[in-house]
C-alpha cells in the first residue's frame, strides 16, 4: 500500500477499499450542496458509476449491487466525483431525477432529523 503522503499527492485514482471491499460515498446535491445520502460502493458499483455517470452503489443489508433510482426513478446523474485525502471516501455531487427524492423514506434527503446536543445527564438523546 501507498505511503500517505504518496496517496495526498498522487495523480493516479487508486480507491481504498475496506476489509470489506466497500469505500463510503456521501451523496450531495450539485446545485445546492445538501448532503442527500451516504452509501457504499464496492469495485464494481464503483466502476458502473464512472462508466454510465449513474450512481451505483452496494448494498449491505440486501448484499447486492443497486442503481438508484432504479426502481423509483429518482437516478442520481453524476456531475462531480471527489476522493478524500487517502483515498478511502468518496464524494459526488449529484442531480437527482425523478421527483427530486434521494431518500427511500420519501424525503429529498436521508439527513432529516436534527439530534438535540445539549441534554441533562442521564436523559435519553432526542430530535429536535
């Protein structure tokens, strides 16, 4: 495996995957920046999207490879793809068709719920 500093300064992609074969990949609105969703790929899902500019990613509940939006019609077209420091998370920035729905719950985005920061001792966490 690469050194860090390799990877930091490196011009050549080489995606690290985890000892699961899997890399995280958050999912952001182009157009407005909103984190929409965070999923995995593994080589193959990965290779689908640079090829078709369509996200694919793996599912880890399922354990099969999926494309959103296919099914619901909400394709996530690609206009960016971004690889962190060491290579190990991706980002790409994405419109989404369909009716504009990136979460399987119906709602624009996976992150809807705001979790209260500041609780008294013993409490239990709670949404705000």
């Amino acid at each position: 495996m690469a050194s860090a500093s390799d990877l930091e300064s490196t011009s050549e992609f080489t995606p690290h995957f985890n000892d699961s074969g899997l890399i995280a990949c958050i999912v952001a609105d182009a157009a407005s920046g909103e984190v929409l969703m965070l999923a995995h790929m593994n080589e193959e899902a990965l290779e689908r999207t640079v090829e078709t500019g369509e996200a694919w990613f793996w599912s880890r509940s399922r354990r099969e490879l999926w494309r959103k939006g296919e099914s619901s019609g909400n394709v996530l077209a690609i206009s960016e793809m971004r690889v962190d420091c060491d290579q190990d998370a991706l980002l790409i920035r994405v419109s989404v068709g369909g009716q504009g729905i990136a979460c399987h719950t119906g709602r624009r985005s996976c992150f809807y719920r705001r979790v209260a920061l500041k609780k008294k001792a013993g409490a239990p966490l709670t949404f705000i």
